[in-house]
C-alpha cells in the first residue's frame, strides 16, 4: 500500500502570511494531485504533478513534486481567507485512476 | 451544467435499517467511485466502476453493495447499517487514462448511524 503523509494537520495563521504544507511518501509515484476542499463541499482538484522537480503555479500557489517523486509540497505566498480549506494529496494506485489520498491538512486563514 | 448530483444529501438511520446512495453525472464520464470521508483519515475508496454493468471493490468495501445499471448512475446501498458506517460519502467520477484523471465530486451525503 502506497501511503501518503501530510504534514501539518492544521494550520492556522494570519492574512497575508506564507505557508507551506507537505506530502510525503516512501513510495514512487507516477504523478501527484492536489485538491482543496471547503466545508460542506467535495474537493476540487487544484493541480497535477507528473514530471520529478517539477513546479507549476497557480497564482499564488506553488506546487513541487519532489526530484524522485515521492514527495510533494504546496505553497502559499500571501494567504488570504478565501486560501482557507482543507488541502488534500491523491496519488493514483494504478493505471484505472483509483487515488489514493493523504489526510490532509486543514488551513485556516484569519483576517 | 449539475456535474455530479447525490441525493440524498443528509440521512439518519437507526443500526440495522437499509438504504442507498444514488450518485448521477452528467459528464459521459466512464469511471465513477464511492468514497467516505472520516476525520483525520482523509478520502478512502469504497467501491469503484470502470463503466456500465461493472463494479469492483475498493480500500473498505465491507457492509456495502453498489450497482452501475446505466452510465451516468452509480448506486451505494447499505443492507444492514452500523454505526461504523457513519460518515460522510462522496461519489466522483473521471475520464481517466494513465491514472492521472481529475476527479469531479459531488458535494457529499452525510450519514450518521444510530
């Protein structure tokens, strides 16, 4: 089993600050995705990752997959309270698109 | 333009008593999933359909059934539920090739058992 770590659970902090959450796994996988889910709400996928040491951006969020795909971290620069959710790795399991996903880390951004 | 639709979306049941999860897309898509969703233990996979007439299990397929009669619906039943059983399902569906398919959820059925 492929299992996927997410550090930290919560995360609470101010606008306008940075943060970075991180998942990690002693597995390779082929490609990783990010989701955020908001309360009351499925998640939304938010970026996929296929290429080891590859960084995509999204505004003001950065994305890394680890140089041997293990590993993943997300970033925030300038949170604002709409940045507030919870973050969630997936990987898939095999070649049908079953993900499996970290536990995610619930971010909280207060005005 | 619904996406994926579960109804229904809040159900108390008492230890025992049977019901079930329809989800429905409208996206032509070929894979449709049954997750739950438990605090601290992030999204596992209940069952899964790789297209119509075909099921197969997931992580934590025991107590439930699912049934994909017709493409666009994915069925979820619970025969006798316990109260294990309650947390919050969500179904998605995708594309999918080569494992890297977006997953379109729906907004979630929350099911407390008694």
């Amino acid at each position: 089993t492929q299992l996927l770590e997410q550090s930290p659970q919560f995360l609470s902090i101010q606008e306008g600050e940075n943060l970075t959450v991180y998942c990690n796994s002693s597995s390779v996988f082929s490609s990783l995705q990010w989701y955020r889910q908001e309360p009351g709400e499925g998640p939304v996928l938010l970026v996929t990752v296929v290429t080891g040491g590859e960084v995509k951006k999204l505004k003001r969020l950065t994305f890394q997959f680890g140089d041997a795909r293990k590993d993943s971290s997300l970033h925030i620069t300038a949170a604002q309270p709409g940045d507030t959710g919870l973050y969630l790795c997936a990987g898939p399991t095999d070649s049908w698109g079953k993900l499996q996903f970290g536990a995610g880390t619930q971010v909280v951004v207060t005005p | 333009n619904a996406g994926v639709t579960q109804t229904p979306k809040f159900r108390v049941l008492k230890t025992g008593q049977s019901m079930t999860l329809l989800c429905a897309q409208d996206m032509n898509h070929e894979y449709m999933y049954w997750y739950r969703q438990d605090p601290g233990m992030g999204l596992r996979l209940i069952h899964y359909s790789v297209g119509e007439g075909t099921t197969a299990k997931g992580e934590v397929p025991d107590g439930y059934n699912v049934s994909r009669l017709k493409k666009q619906n994915f069925l979820l039943g619970l025969e006798s539920a316990a109260p294990s059983q309650t947390s919050v399902y969500f179904c998605a569906s995708s594309y999918v090739t080569s494992g890297t398919g977006e997953l379109f959820f729906g907004e979630g059925s929350r099911l407390t058992v008694l």
